[in-house]
C-alpha cells in the first residue's frame, strides 16, 4: 500500500459489464460522458450488438463486488467495498434481477438488455458506460482498452482512504 498525502491508496479493479471493446468515455461522441460531467470511466460497445437483427439479448454483469444504492432513469448505482460510487449506464428498457439494497459480485449477471431496444434509444451507438461517480475518490484510473469478455478486468484504479 502506497501513502498519498497521508491517505493510504490501493489498486483495485473494475470488471468488463458484457464482452465486447472497452474504450475511455472521453472516446465517446457525445457532450455528456466524453466531457465527463457525469464521472470518469469507461464505456463498452457490446460485441452483441452485431447480432441485433436476430433478436439476441445483451447480459450486463456487475462491474464489482458492492452494494446497490440506486436504480432509476436507466441506471444502476452501487457503492463498492472501499466507498466508490460507481454507475452503470444501461438504458430504460433494462430488465433487472436484483433491487436497492441488494449486494453484487464482480461479474455476476444482474440486467438484461433487449438490444432492439436499447439502441434504439441510446445516443452513444449502443456503448454501455461504466462511471465513477467520485472521481475526487480515486488517485488514477487506468482503462485497459480493447475486447474484454464479461468479468474481465476493463479498467484498475487507486482509491482514498482515511488513515
């Protein structure tokens, strides 16, 4: 463990929500995420959505183990371990198994999306961002960039702690 302006800092990781390619949101063509205003992280273009016309659906797994502490206005908010608010973009025609209040894995399965729909609606071709939404919280953020499955490591950070 390091010491940051007296403050202990871990590396930890975020995991791939679905398989496909992780970018940085600032990649996004957008004037929201790619400015960041909503939080740094990343966002992944299923690889699904190639599929789309023949009615596939996308599965979204949990970027971490934590706790959820808000869904609404498609999306699903949780708080990991070591305090980090992270959200994951998912538009609203979601199917959720899980509700507030319920405790997630890293990788384990919690959304469907029905992609017809999703992109339909989604202003950022189909991407699916993942956001921290402290970012005052976190030291470094890393984005490992390229094709990830599900569960796979998409993206590592360093975190504030009180000492």
């Amino acid at each position: 463990m390091e010491q940051i302006n007296g403050r202990a800092s871990e590396k930890r990781i975020l995991a791939n929500v679905t398989d496909g390619n992780v970018i940085a949101v600032g990649e996004l063509l957008d004037g929201v995420y790619s400015k960041k205003l909503s939080g740094d992280g990343y966002a992944v273009m299923p690889a699904k959505k190639l599929w789309i016309f023949e009615g596939g659906n996308v599965e979204l797994s949990a970027p971490a183990d934590g706790v959820v502490t808000e869904i609404g206005g498609g999306r699903l908010t949780m708080r990991t371990g070591d305090g980090i608010s992270v959200c994951v973009v998912m538009g609203e025609a979601a199917k959720l198994f899980t509700d507030v209040g319920g405790r997630l894995s890293a990788g384990e399965h919690f959304c469907t999306l029905p992609p017809k729909k999703y992109l339909r609606r989604s202003l950022y071709s189909g991407a699916i961002p993942v956001l921290i939404t402290e970012p005052r919280r976190v030291t470094e953020l890393h984005i490992l960039s390229g094709y990830h499955k599900s569960g796979e490591k998409a993206a590592q950070y360093k975190a504030l702690y009180d000492v």
